[in-house]
C-alpha cells in the first residue's frame, strides 16, 4: 500500500495528485496557498512550435500524444472544462518569416502543425505579411484546475509551509506519519530544498496582463513577438516578459507597458486593463524537466524544472515519475535528475 507526500500545489503537484488519483495511490499534499503564485498566473498555452526558430518543441508529438487522453480524462473526470483545444494563429512580421514558414508547411517534421494563408479574414488584427496556422494547439486553465482541485479534495491537504524539521529520513515520517515516499513540486524554491536544491536552475520572471475588449471577436491564440489567448467576457491575456535578474512576484509598469505595446502590435483596438499579474517560472539549466529520486536518500523524489511547458509536460513526467516510484521504472537519461547538468558541485 502505497502513501505518497506531495510538497506543493501548483501545476506539477497538482498533476501529480491526479495521476495518484487515477492509479488509487493515497496521497497527501503539503502546500502553502501564498508561498508563490507561479502556476496561479501562467497563462497554461501548449503550442507544438518554437516561433522564434520555426521548429517544433522538444518532444512534441510524444506529450501531445499523450496529454490527448489525459486531457480528455481531466474534463470527464471533473465535469469540468479546464482544457480546451485551441488553433494558433502566428502573424508574420517581415517577408522574410512569411518565407521561413512556407518552405516549413512542406517539411515531413512539421506539416501536421503549421500551414499559411494570406487572406485577411481578422479584420481587426494587423497583418501586413500574411499568417500562419498552428494546428495541436491548446489552453489549460490552471488557475480554475487548481482551485477545483483544492476544493474537492480539500481533506487532502494541509495549508502550511513544508518543514524540513519534521521529517525522519530514516523511517520516512513527517510529523510521525509515514510515508512511502515524498515528491517535492516546489517549483523555483525548490532551490532552498535541503536535498534538491543541487539542482541547476534557471527561474525567469514573467508578467501578464488581463485585458477587456468587447469588439474583438477572437477564438484562437493570436502570436507576435507576444500572445494574445482569449478568454471569456470578452477578456484576453496578454503575455509574456522575460526577466532573470529581479525575480520577484510584482508586476512593473515597464513590463505593463511592454505587453500592451504587443496588444496594439497585434490589433488596432483599444483595451481595459483588468489585471496584471508576475510569476517566476521554474526553468531548469538545460530546458528540460528533473525528474527522479535523491542521490542518497532514494524515497525522496523531485519534479521540476518545466519553465514555461508545464501545460505540454506536466502530465507526461507525472505519470513517467509515478511509474518510477510504484513500479520502478526507469526515468530516461534526458529527464532524470541525475544527469550531469543537475550537478552543483558545492552542495555535493
């Protein structure tokens, strides 16, 4: 019989939670509801193509594959839509890219994801090179995903700050319940963990923007050099700022005015700022998830390190780390959290 601790209830602890669920696994969770805000502001866009370089995500097809059932599963489960597919329409900015993703649509690696159309049926958005489609595309609602979660399984919970204190390593108890093991989802603060924190990471800030304009009749993602993900009553979020050196979680006034200058980059209407909101996703040095058990201490576990494709990875690297721990199986070398990378050599 199996008893899990799961430290954290963002996007990656809940994920996980959920996967327990479908696979009968008991589990509680240890979460502070205002240590970090990151995954209550990511915008939750999973998107197949690197628009900066014209390729496709790391791994796409296979999470895509995979989060097509579990997706489907989530919003039955749930009754609940907290998924939905979405297209992604990708507005050139110069020739020259409207070029890049014609000679694209034709590539073998690519076809089943992107095509081009130079019609000008978004009479409100600004497309002086033409477009682009991106098919696969889609919107979790983390923030709605979350909440739900917190609610409904409520008696699964404990509202405080995980103690390192309290745990006995030896017999796997925190505050003398024993567990079969213990996964820490703490996203960036995984850094101040006392067993994870060799993990090379590379957290970045970001900030949205929530937007409301009644006339703008929009149902895709809308990219240039930004998104604009519609949502409902008429708003949209706006998204997304870079920033590596002030990881805070408050907004700025230059990074508000730098995403609505990517609105009106976008289209020509006028909006009413309704929110704005910062985060600090948790990226690791590589790009790519940790995943996997301590070096020592073998029943403890992390998974971190999805930046910003929580939504495209989480529920892969979930079920891949749950089978780990349950049935022992192998985490491969690109994810594990073993991988030369991962290694601070002052905290081993």
């Amino acid at each position: 019989m199996h008893t899990i601790l799961i430290v954290g209830q963002g996007l990656v602890g809940t994920m996980f939670a959920l996967q327990c669920l479908k696979n009968n696994i008991d589990f509680t969770i240890i979460s502070a509801s205002k240590y970090s805000q990151c995954s209550r502001v990511a915008a939750g866009i999973i998107n197949p193509i690197n628009f900066y370089r014209i390729t496709s995500t790391w791994r796409a097809r296979e999470f895509l594959t995979y989060n097509n059932k579990f997706y489907y599963w989530l919003n039955q489960y749930a009754n609940k839509t907290f998924y939905r597919d979405l297209s992604c329409v990708k507005i050139f900015t110069s020739e020259a890219e409207t070029t890049k993703w014609k000679q694209k649509q034709n590539d073998e690696e690519y076809i089943e994801y992107i095509s081009v159309c130079n019609d000008t049926q978004y009479k409100d958005i600004c497309t002086p090179y033409g477009y682009g489609y991106v098919s696969q595309c889609g919107h979790l609602d983390i923030l709605k995903m979350i909440q739900w979660f917190a609610q409904v399984f409520n008696n699964n919970i404990v509202n405080e700050k995980f103690d390192p204190k309290a745990l006995n390593l030896e017999h796997l108890t925190y505050h003398h319940k024993k567990y079969s093991a213990i996964v820490f989802c703490e996203g960036y603060r995984v850094a101040e963990n006392p067993w994870f924190g060799y993990l090379k990471m590379k957290p970045v800030k970001g900030e949205l923007l929530t937007v409301q304009n009644p006339n703008l009749k929009i149902s895709c993602i809308l990219n240039k050099s930004g998104y604009v993900l519609p949502l409902h009553n008429n708003q949209y979020t706006i998204g997304a700022t870079y920033e590596w050196d002030q990881l805070n979680e408050q907004g700025t006034t230059d990074a508000k005015n730098i995403l609505y200058n990517k609105w009106n980059q976008i289209t020509n209407q006028e909006a009413l700022i309704i929110d704005h909101l910062a985060g600090i996703r948790p990226a690791s040095a590589d790009r790519k998830p940790y995943l996997g058990h301590h070096p020592i201490y073998k029943r403890l576990w992390v998974c971190n390190g999805m930046g910003t494709k929580g939504a495209i990875q989480s529920p892969l690297c979930t079920a891949l780390l749950l089978a780990a721990i349950i049935n022992g199986d192998t985490i491969d070398k690109e994810i594990n959290c073993d991988r030369k990378i991962a290694i601070n050599k002052k905290l081993l």
